[in-house]
C-alpha cells in the first residue's frame, strides 16, 4: 500500500511540474477552468455567433424593402442577380454575426459585469455590440454581455464597426434564398420602430 501511495505521490509531482513547461512552450495560459471546459482563452478568429442580432430591438420575421437591395448567393459570396425591391417583403430565416475579436482591457465596470467576473483591469475581447451602448465579449474561455457601463482601452486604434458583419439569411415571395450583409433600411428588423 506504501508502494501504491508513494508511485502516486511521485506521479502527481511530476504532472504539477510538467505541467507549467508544457503550457509555457505553448505559449497558452493552463488554469482549472481552461481544463476542465476545453474553451480557448482567446477565442477564435472569425468567431461566428448563429442567431445573432445585433442591436437593442432586433428582431427576425418578415420585413419590407425600404430601398431597393442586392442579395448574396452564401455568407461572403457573390452578389445574385436578382435583388429585393423597394416594397417588396421577406421572411428572414436566421442571422449569424462574424467577428474579428479585438483585445482590450476593463477600465469601468457595472454590477453585471462583475457577477460575470468582469473586473476593471480584465483583459476582454470586443465580439460585437448589443445595442444602447452593451456589447458581447469574450472573457475567461466565454462568451459575455458586457453593460453599457462597461468602458474598453483597446490596443490598437481602428474602430470597432471595421470588427464584425452581420448576416441574414432571407426568403423572397417567389423561394429565393440569399444573404444580406450589414442590413439596413428594413420595415420590421426594429421591434421599437
């Protein structure tokens, strides 16, 4: 029994220092936390929310061309011929919001953030906004809806609307299917217009 105990014992100190080697030559952080969840600390790039919409009152459903506007045959694919007029209806299908993570660190928090871990000093990714000011960020392997009250420093100075698109996948009257970049100008995508 001695035996069993005393090749555990060494097992286990030779993990604990292995480990850190390991994760160093790795260049990537090991916690409990990124072990046990298998989640990068830094997330992928693009990183890809489906569902996504991206502003306080968005909504999917059916609305209606206020100009008109050219569809795409997939996400990031070439423009289709035919093109949604002005009046004319769609049933959206889905949404999916691509984005460039932009690292920044916390310099002001609001009591949501910190019940999320979010503390000022925290090192977050900017994903995409949420509306009224709030955005999703990556933190700690997840992602987070940061508050309006949350404030970034970011490392580099490009802007944040160069950081992510967003898609919608739509249905015309006549069963076209298509993708729209970045909408805008449609009766119907704001619930509070």
């Amino acid at each position: 029994m001695k035996k069993i105990t005393l090749i555990l014992a060494i097992a286990a100190i030779t993990l604990v220092s292995v480990l850190p080697a390991f994760a160093k030559s790795n260049n990537k952080m090991v916690t409990e936390d990124s072990v046990l969840q298998q989640s990068p600390v830094t997330p992928v790039s693009p990183f890809v929310v489906q569902g996504a919409c991206p502003f306080e009152g968005c909504q999917y459903g059916t609305w209606t061309a206020r100009a008109p506007v050219r569809l795409h045959a997939k996400v990031n694919g070439a423009l289709l011929k035919r093109q949604i007029q002005k009046g004319e209806r769609v049933m959206t299908l889905s949404g999916e919001v691509h984005a460039i993570p932009r690292k920044g660190t916390v310099t002001k928090v609001y009591k949501s953030d910190e019940e999320q871990g979010i503390h000022i000093g925290s090192i977050v990714y900017f994903l995409y906004p949420l509306g009224e000011g709030a955005a999703k960020v990556w933190h700690e392997g997840k992602a987070k809806d940061g508050s309006m009250d949350m404030a970034l420093q970011f490392e580099s100075a490009d802007t944040v609307s160069k950081t992510w698109v967003w898609w919608v996948k739509v249905r015309m009257r006549d069963g076209t299917i298509g993708w729209l970049k970045n909408p805008s100008g449609f009766e119907g995508m704001d619930r509070f217009s």
